[in-house]
C-alpha cells in the first residue's frame, strides 16, 4: 500500500507530540522536543506497528533529520510517494 | 501504562535483535558474581575517577544478594548474552503519606552502554521499574533525566535551591575584574550580612534548648519522625536510614546536628557537609536535609525548624564556609528560608513521581504536600568534596 509524506509526518507528530505542520522533511530531529529517550522508543513502537520496520540501533544513532526517517523507510520496502 | 510497556519492548528488543521475553528476562537485579563487571562498566562513565572506591559505593548503596531483608536497595542491569546494556538502581524507601507509612522506590544511578545510546533503552529502563514499585520517585538533575521526569511521571514542583553567602570576596573576585573595588565592596556587604543575620536569626533558639553534634542516630530520631510538624508527603526518617544515608556514607563526609528541648528530647536534627567551591575558591556548606518535631503549641513546629537552620549556618560559619546552600521543595519551608535571609539561586533538581494504583496515585500527586530535600536525591558523584 502505498502512503504520502504527509501520512508519515502526521505519525511522527503524534510520536513527537508536535504539529504535524511544524514538521518536515528538512526538520533536523535535535529540534525536536520529542526527540529524546521516550520518543525514540515510541518512534519504533510506531514503525513496527505501522509499517512492520524494525530500525536497527545504528539507524536509530544516524538520524539527524524526518528525511533520514523517510529514506530508512523507503529502503526498508516502504511505499512512500514522492 | 503496562499495555503501553509491553508494546515498547516489544519494539525494543527487536531492534536488540532479541525476544520481548528475553528482553524482559534479561533486566535482573546484580548479584555478587556480577560485581566486577558492574565496576568496569560503570567505569566508562566516571572518566576523571572517583574520589572515592566505587565498589564500596555499590556495596553501600545496594545489596548484591537475594536476601533484601536489610537492603536499601537492588542495582537492577539489563544484562544480555552477558553484556551490559544498562543499569539502574532502585533505592527503596519508606513514604509517609499523609500519616500513613508505604513502600516506594527512587531510581538513581542510570546509565547506558554509549555503544547503544540514544536508542531509548534509559527510558525502558525507568519504565521496566516502574511496573516494580507501587510508588516511584524520580529526581533529575541531567537534560535528559529530566526529560524523562516530565515523560514518564507526574511532575512535582521543583527543588529550589537557596543560598545564603556569608563571604561574598572569592564570588566578587571571579565575577569582576576590578581588584582594587572588590575587597572594598565585599567587606561592606560582608558586614551588612553579618548584622542582618544577627538581627533575623535573634531570639530563634527557644529557652533552655541545647545543640550538639550527633555522632549516630538512635531511636529518638524515629519518635521525631513520627511526631515530625512536617504534614504530608515525605521520606521517613528512622535512625537506621540515617546512620546509613548520611553517617556510613563511603562518598562524602556528613555532620549531623541536633537541637534539644530543656527535657533533652530531640526537637529537630539538620545534616550538612562541605564542599570546595573551584570557581570562587572557597569552602561552601550544604545543608542535606533537615527535619523537626511538632509541639503542643506549634503544630507545624516551625519555631524548631527556624532555630535548627539558625544553629546549622551558625555552625558553617564557625567552620569557615563562605556560602551555605540548601534545596528544598517546601512551600512553608521556602517561607522561613526567605525570612532567615537566604536568596532562591533558581530550580535545582526536577522531581516526579509514579503510583500504578489511582486511589495512591491521587494522594502522592497532590504537588503541595510535598516535603523534599538534597537528601533524598544522591549528589555525591557530581560535586568535588573538600580535598
């Protein structure tokens, strides 16, 4: 099934506790004030549950921006349009 | 919160390549055979040394066997295929809740493997113990731990800390840079605080009350916390507790001092230790923890927590602290800490706490009740003691 950008930048604001318009690809995570310990954690619950991706621990550690997260996403045979 | 606990393992352990079961198996308490490795991963965190030997700390701090029965705690490890992926001690502890004696933990200690970090296993781990205790109270002093306070608790208003400089030469010194003002300027403000103290803490010692140091606390000290004018939420301080926290303490040296009614029975008690201040160059006190009883004609007792502080910066005084500090979360407290001179220097440590059970979780997050001091959290690995 194919999903938008937008879906994933809804999940991730509901992950984050942001606006989802607040957020973009560009978004640097470290901006984030959800980006931290709990917030990872709920990032992988959520992929998993979603998507059925389990991130390894060195994806989770290169992370610097949504982008990063889309294109995890991408490689791991998620259909995301452009 | 267990549904929600149980589906962030779930994610966990599948990016640590293991089963939720394993998972969840794996984060056991440390015994004696773990001991060794416990050191050398805590090590890694500890880059300028200890001032003092860790596995003293641990084996004073926690019990390394299954027999808890005098146990102030367990150091719990998530510990897979032998490795260590993190830690996390759980201080237990008795809370007085509003007359009523109950069970807690308080977390400390957290670490990570830094191989593994920023892939959430701090905030497993908290939450791991807090499916353990019925009640759990956390105090962050880090970023990030107090990231986790705000997540993962019920926010309880912060620990202020306030000061009260006696020498103000050594802060004016690193501040300005104007060496011939600054003995001048400190020497007058040294004087106004020397005469405002005389005048707010005149006429605070009650009639015939005596202080004297204690060397241990014996059972007079359980009867003051069980008369204590403190009314609400707070740790309950028996003699064992006391001996052990502060008076064994292999970290960090403790005076404790008590002030005693005309009868000799214990009134209040307050603890403090001093540190050297690198930045003013100077020797500073910090009051840990002070307590007091209530009287028949003072419920709330304050006239003994007044005339205790009184002697403790009198006592810090005459042993040559330039600056005394004290954290507290209190709002009567806060009061007589204003009205004795003490300056509020912002938020120290961010507290929260945890209860499963609604009808507890009700009573422990009512943030007024509560009754917190520097020594409920454990700041002897963050601060240089006196050489």
């Amino acid at each position: 099934m194919q999903i938008s950008i937008n879906d994933v930048l809804a999940m991730l604001a509901e992950v984050f506790e942001e606006s989802v318009e607040s957020l973009s690809p560009e978004r640097k995570l470290e901006s984030i004030g959800g980006w931290d310990s709990i917030g990872v954690l709920t990032l992988m619950a959520e992929l998993d549950d979603q998507y059925g991706v389990t991130l390894t621990t060195e994806e989770i550690q290169n992370f610097a921006t949504i982008a990063d997260i889309l294109a995890v996403l991408k490689n791991k045979g998620v259909d995301i349009a452009e | 919160m267990s549904k929600s606990f149980d589906r962030l393992s779930k994610a966990l352990a599948k990016t640590l390549g293991i089963s939720s079961v394993e998972l969840i198996e794996s984060f056991k308490p440390a015994t004696e055979s773990d001991l060794e490795k416990v050191v050398a991963f805590r090590k890694q965190f500890f880059t300028d040394g200890l001032k003092w030997d860790d596995r003293d700390y641990l084996r004073w701090r926690y019990s390394f066997s299954d027999n808890t029965a005098d146990s102030h705690g367990r150091y719990w490890l998530l510990k897979v295929k032998d490795d260590i992926l993190g830690t996390i001690g759980m201080e237990s502890f008795e809370l007085v809740l509003n007359g009523e004696v109950k069970q807690a933990c308080h977390p400390l200690d957290l670490m990570t493997k830094p191989e593994l970090k920023g892939v959430g296993i701090g905030a497993w781990l908290n939450l791991a113990l807090i499916q353990k205790s019925p009640i759990v109270f956390v105090l962050g002093s880090s970023e990030e731990a107090e990231g986790l306070v705000r997540k993962i608790y019920h926010p309880l208003p912060d620990c202020i800390s306030w000061k009260l400089p006696i020498n103000i030469l050594g802060s004016l010194k690193h501040k300005l840079n104007v060496p011939g003002v600054v003995p001048l300027l400190a020497a007058v403000w040294n004087s106004y605080s020397a005469i405002s103290r005389t005048v707010r803490f005149k006429g605070l010692m009650p009639e015939n009350a005596a202080v004297r140091q204690i060397d241990r606390f014996d059972q007079a000290v359980n009867q003051l916390s069980e008369e204590s004018g403190i009314a609400g939420i707070f740790r309950f301080r028996s003699a064992e507790y006391l001996n052990w926290r502060f008076i064994d303490n292999p970290c960090t040296n403790y005076i404790a001092l008590g002030l005693y009614a005309n009868d000799m029975r214990l009134m209040a008690f307050s603890i403090c230790h001093f540190i050297y201040s690198p930045v003013n160059r100077q020797q500073e006190a910090v009051i840990d923890d002070i307590f007091w009883s209530s009287d028949a004609n003072n419920q709330n007792g304050l006239i003994w927590a007044k005339a205790m502080l009184a002697e403790t910066v009198e006592h810090a005084v005459r042993s040559d602290a330039k600056l005394i500090q004290i954290a507290v979360c209190s709002e009567p407290f806060s009061r007589t800490l204003d009205s004795l001179g003490f300056f509020p220097r912002g938020s120290g440590s961010v507290c929260g706490v945890y209860a499963a059970d609604p009808v507890i979780s009700k009573q422990v997050y009512n943030d007024k009740l509560w009754f917190i001091t520097e020594g409920d959290a454990h700041g002897e690995y963050y601060e240089q003691a006196i050489p």
